[in-house]
C-alpha cells in the first residue's frame, strides 16, 4: 500500500486530507494537512499536548512542500570543475557505493561514519542504525541528539534506570502546585505548551523559572532566579541544602524508594545559600522562597532542559535537580515529578533505536551480549558481525578525516556546519573527507560540501511514527507522494545495502520497518512491541514501554518502582564546578545561545519559510544597555564576538533582560551570524554533549 493510499483510510477516506503531525519540535502539535487547489493548507486539530494550538513554524509548514529550492535530483560533485551537477539515481548511488567500498578497503570498516538526527523517524532512527551495523559494519554512528537531550538522558538512567523525557504525560504540569522549570523557554520554543502552564496557574499553582535572561517564559512566571549562566547545579545543591535545614525533606519516601541519600546530604552541606548567592548572583530569600514553593506544596513538577544540559557538567548539573525531586519525594507521585523537555521533533524516539554510538534498538546497549544476540537474531546476521560501540557526535566529527579517523560520512536529516559545536572546525573536517553524502530535501550548508547530494522525502510525504517529549507514539501520516525524482531515506538505505551486499533485508514500507522495530525493541527499556499503527490510531498515542499489544500502554513511570536493579532512585553526589573556559582579561564576558520563536534548529527549513524570515530575518547579539554603553554600541550596530575559536558578526539588539555580563546569541544562522563559530568544544564526559551555553567572548563595534 501506498503512503497516501494509506494515509488516506485513516483520514476518512478523503485523499487530499491527513491528520499528522508538526514536522518541527517534539511537542508534535496535532494538524490536518488539506489539499486546496495547488496549495496546501495546514489546520490545527485538537490533540492533548497542542490542545488546538500551533505555533507560527507550524501553521507555516506546508510552504516547503513546493518550495523553488527543493531538491528533486540527485547531485555529484564533479571532479574536474568541483560544482554539483545533476545526476540519475543510479548513478549517485553507484557513486556511494563505490567511494564506501574503497574506503572500507583502504583503511577498514571503521573509515565510513554514518550521522544521523532527531527529527528522523523512528523508521528511519531504526534503518540508520541496522544500515551502519549490518550494510557497513561501522562502529562509527551518532546523531544530532547528542546536542539537546543527551545529558538529561544519561541523567535520567544514572537516577531512574530509564530516560524518558517526560516520565508523565504533559497534562500533568496544569495539576502542579508548583512548577520550577530550569533552563527552559517555552513560551518561545513550544508556545502551545503555554496553555498547560496557563491551567496551571488558573489552578492557583506558581511558575518559578531559572535562566540566565528574562525570556518571554521568565516574564510569565511568579519567581525568577537569573544565575550566571553555568551555576545551575549550585542553585540546586543550594535548594537542597535549604529544604534539608527546613525540614522539606519526605524521609519516608527517601528510606522506602531511593539509595544514596546520605552522601548527597553530606555535600551538599557545604553549599550555604550566601554562598551560593556570591557565585550565581541569586538573592538567599529566592533560594529559600523557591526550595519552600517546591517543599510545602502537594504537588509540585521539576522540568529541566537546554540551559541545564549544554554544559560540560550538563550530566551532573541535570543529576543536581533529579536529587532536588527524589529528596523531595516528587518522581512516580500523582501530579509531580522530575521531567526533561525534549526539543527535536523526534528526539525522544530518535535516542531509542540505534542512533547513538553505544545502542542498539529498545534503548539496548550495544555491549551487552544478551541485547546483541536478540537485536542480531531479529536482523538474521551473527552477534558477532555486530560492531562495538563507537564515539559520542563531537568526538566522531573532530576525527573525521584525521588519522585513524572515519573518511567518509553519511549524513541524514542532520546540518552540522551550523549546528556543531566549534563549526568552523567541524566544517574543516567535513571539507577534508574523501566522500561526504548528505540525504536532505534542502541544500543545506552541509549538502553544500558534499560529494553526493540525495533528494529525499518530506514529512508530508511520508507515513511513520514519532515519539514526542511524552514519550508517546505517534503516527506520522503522508498526504500525498513525493514529486518526482525525491526517494525516501528508507529507499535509499535499501538501494545502498543492496549495493554493498549486505546480509540483512532493508524494507522500504515504514509499516513494515516498524513491526520488525517492534520486534528488535521487544524486551528492551524502550520496548515497543506492543505498539501498532491502529493503536496508535484509537488511543491519541501509545506510551512506552508497551511490551503486549493486549496489554495497557504507560503514560505514567515509576508509580511503584524505577527501573534500577533493586527499584529504587539512586542519588549521586554531585558537585559546582566552573565552566570549561572562564572569562578572562582577553576574554571578559559569558556568551550564551539559544532559539528564537521563529527558526527552528539549525534554520535549513524555517529560514526559507518566507513569514518566519520576516519575523526573525537574521542573527543577532544580545547585550544589555550597561554593556553597551561601556563598549560604545548603540542598537542595530554590527558588532564582532569573538572567542579563542572564532568569530561571528551580528547587529546588536540591546535589551535589559540580559545579564551586564552575558552577551546571547541564537544558533540558527550560518555564515557570518553563525554562533557556533564562537561556542566552545568542551563536552561533558558521561553524555559527549558539548557546553553550548557558556564561553568566554570579547565583544566590540565591528
Ligand atoms: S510548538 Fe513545535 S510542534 Fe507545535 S507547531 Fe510549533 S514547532 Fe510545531
């Protein structure tokens, strides 16, 4: 069956209607997608994270379906004028094929890397993985993911034994008594969000936001702590150490449901509000008015995301807030608990299934004999065929083309020359490849140094499932086919491994890629073998774990035990530490990055969509007017940041919600504005993520 035809039962039978999903952040807002004349048109429909609400990048996506830059054929760069020229299918492929075989030849299997992202489906997510491991035998695969949620994950399985984003469906946050989100912005990110924040504060509840700016979520909110940014996990050792003094603490539920209390009390004695006040710049009376709010409320939720994570501590400093909740006896209580808001569109179901460098499908790891002998019998091959684990995304990236390192890659719905941390680096490396293949529907900065380009899909186009930042499956469904010339990924993992002779099957019917995930999943963390389309289709979603398709879904964790060895929550002891590069008299100010309402991730889509240009045509610094004022800037001037990795230039905009010492800018643009040209390359050492949020800059009038 076709992906429209199929589509197009489950839209009552109307082909030039399908009820999907956002093609953009891991809200995965409910939309119906109509045909009208030559347009399509983009409708929101009620579903229980949006409500009916969309956000400007959604209500806008349907302009890139017939966009004048879209990719309908293949391109080979060709050797003796170094330009991209179109060419058939067969002779791309045949291309890859054969620069894969000579450098597998040449220097090993390890030599050709695959990275992939966490928009992808979980089809795709799933294929990418078996490809890499079956068709190539590579022990180098990773994922954008590793940029946005990897420290929360590895957080979350230190504590819990289990990553899901949300252990709790996001309804939850309306019957908060108390909300403390840390390190995220909502109101610009995913603003249909928003209306679960307004139920709660209808409810009489009370919004506490941690960030380093004023943003437009910090407006909202009954209480803002501002740190310096890098000083998230001494606020929250210090809101421990407070509600330990006060009497806040559940005891009951430390003794019954977690281990390692005791050497987290002991450290985080030393961390005395005034002195936490003197590192963060947080007032004492915030420290003790935000530890009470979340101590003496019935309910309270604790949400960390980017702000806390992008660090170099991001692991340890998301740790901070788990021990925060579990002390505080919040994780598996009715309308509380510990939860990560994921940001990509499928960044939760994206790091189940084999993406990451140490997994296999089901959140397997990919050491451990027993998950290998399963996920190998599911794909007919020998356990011992399977490769070992490889390296987190930035330690792949900076290898690419050294000694020993891959050189060739295979890119899928990923754009690192502006997405990476240190990008200019990162771009050196990519340009130093004997083979780079990018498989996107936009030229994006990427594809534009690739030796191969492929036209693929787009999320119209295509029928799948996503999993949002709930940790629910949802069906993806295709309106109508590709134009002509565009294949899918699946097809193409499928033209490949058949090029390369590969010993497994490679289905190119996302149906029938995701019951055999169901299978490869089954028995994992993640296991989604009871999960079906049609289940999906009759219950809004189906949560995971969800091992019996008779069998209930689970749209709450930990109700009666973690998924640690002995069931309970470990605690770990966690520690301040400063971040990688400190400021300095060269050096003398904090840069930040983050997302504006309008662009989405590394812009390839939103900055083509012509209303989001209007509404956020190009980078920007932020400062405040303190800043400005010593450095001689006045608003709208060009202004140069630099950092010991680089440079970019942007117009100032200068606001007083920013710190006098932090200078923001946003990571969607590349060229001169591109902020990841300045961030730094420090990764944390449990989860590979890098400190995006924090360096040291200088900033003057360019
Ligand atoms: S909030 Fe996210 S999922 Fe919803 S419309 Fe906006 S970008 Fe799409």
């Amino acid at each position: 069956m076709t992906d429209r035809a199929r589509s197009a039962t489950r839209s009552g039978g109307d082909p030039r209607q399908a009820e999907t999903h956002c093609p953009y952040c891991a809200l995965q807002c409910g939309m119906v997608l109509r045909e009208t004349g030559d347009r399509v048109e983009v409708l929101p429909r009620q579903f229980p994270t949006n409500r009916g609400g969309l956000c400007q990048k959604g209500w806008t996506a349907a302009e890139l379906l017939d966009h004048r830059d879209r990719l309908t054929t293949p391109l080979v760069r060709d050797p003796a004028t170094g330009e991209l020229r179109p060419a058939t299918w067969a002779a791309a492929l045949d291309r890859i094929a054969a620069g894969i075989r000579a450098v597998q030849a040449g220097h090993g299997r390890d030599a050709v890397a695959v990275f992939g992202g966490g928009g992808l489906t979980n089809e795709k997510a799933y294929a990418l993985g078996k490809f890499a491991r079956v068709a190539l035998r590579t022990r180098h695969i990773d994922y954008n993911g590793r940029w946005c949620m990897s420290s929360a994950a590895a957080a979350g399985i230190r504590a819990f034994g289990v990553d899901r984003g949300l252990p709790f469906p996001l309804a939850d946050l309306g019957r908060a008594e108390t909300l403390l989100l840390v390190g995220a912005n909502p109101a610009e990110t995913m603003p249909p969000l928003m209306r679960h924040l307004a139920d709660q504060r209808d409810r009489g509840g009370r919004l506490i936001v941690v960030d380093p700016r004023v943003t437009a979520t910090a407006r909202q909110a009954d209480l803002h702590l501002q740190p310096l940014p890098g000083t998230d996990l001494a606020v929250a050792n210090a809101l421990l150490h407070i509600a330990l003094t006060e009497g806040l603490i559940d005891k009951d539920y430390v003794a019954a449901r977690t281990t390692g209390f005791d050497e987290v009390r002991r450290t985080v004695a030393g961390y005395w509000p005034a002195e936490v006040e003197r590192l963060s710049g947080v007032p004492v009376a915030d420290l003790e008015a935000t530890a009470r709010a979340l101590g003496t409320a019935g309910s309270a939720i604790i949400l960390t995301a980017r702000g806390a994570e992008q660090h170099a501590k991001g692991v340890d400093t998301v740790s901070a807030f788990v021990n925060l909740a579990l002390a505080l006896g919040l994780p598996g209580r009715p309308g509380s608990g510990y939860g990560c808001l994921t940001g990509q569109g499928n960044g939760q179901g994206g790091r189940e299934h084999g993406q990451k460098a140490d997994q296999l499908p089901g959140y397997r790891k990919i050491d451990d004999p027993a998950a290998r002998e399963h996920v190998a019998g599911v794909w007919g091959v020998d356990p011992e065929d399977l490769p070992g684990p490889g390296v987190p995304a930035y330690q792949l990236l900076d290898s690419l083309g050294t000694p020993g390192g891959p050189r060739a890659m295979l890119v899928f719905g990923s754009n690192p020359v502006v997405s990476a941390p240190r990008a200019a680096r990162i771009e050196s490396r990519l340009r130093g490849l004997d083979l780079l293949v990018v498989a996107d529907f936009l030229l994006s900065e990427t594809a534009a140094l690739a030796d191969v380009v492929l036209p693929v899909a787009q999320w119209a186009e295509e029928d799948g499932t996503m999993t949002n930042l709930e940790g629910r499956v949802l069906r993806r469904r295709a309106l109508r086919e590709p134009p002509p010339g565009v294949r899918s990924d699946l097809a193409v993992l499928a033209e490949l491994a058949d090029r390369l002779d590969a010993p497994a099957s490679f289905p190119t019917d996302p149906a029938e890629v995701f019951t055999e995930l169901r299978r490869a999943s089954a028995g994992g963390v993640a296991d989604y073998a009871g999960v079906s389309w049609e289940r999906i289709e009759a219950d809004e979603g189906v949560f995971w774990p969800c091992p019996d398709p008779a069998g209930p879904d689970t749209p709450r964790l930990f109700a009666d035990s973690f998924a640690t060895p002995d069931g309970r929550a470990r605690f770990q002891p966690v520690t301040h530490r400063p971040a990688a590069e400190p400021v300095c008299a060269d050096y003398p100010l904090h840069f930040t990055t983050g997302r504006v309402l309008a662009q989405y991730q590394s812009g390839t889509q939103t900055r083509r969509v012509a209303a989001l240009r209007r509404a956020a045509p190009g980078g920007f610094v932020e400062l405040h007017p303190d800043l400005a004022d010593r450095l001689g800037v006045t608003e709208g001037d060009e202004v140069r940041v630099a950092s010991r990795r680089g440079e970019l230039r942007a117009p100032a905009r200068l606001t007083p919600t920013i710190r006098p010492d932090t200078v923001f800018a946003p990571f969607h643009w590349g060229g001169a504005a591109r902020a990841n040209s300045v961030t730094n390359d420090a990764t944390d050492p449990v989860s590979g993520m890098p400190e995006f949020k924090i360096c040291a800059v200088r900033v003057e009038k360019a």
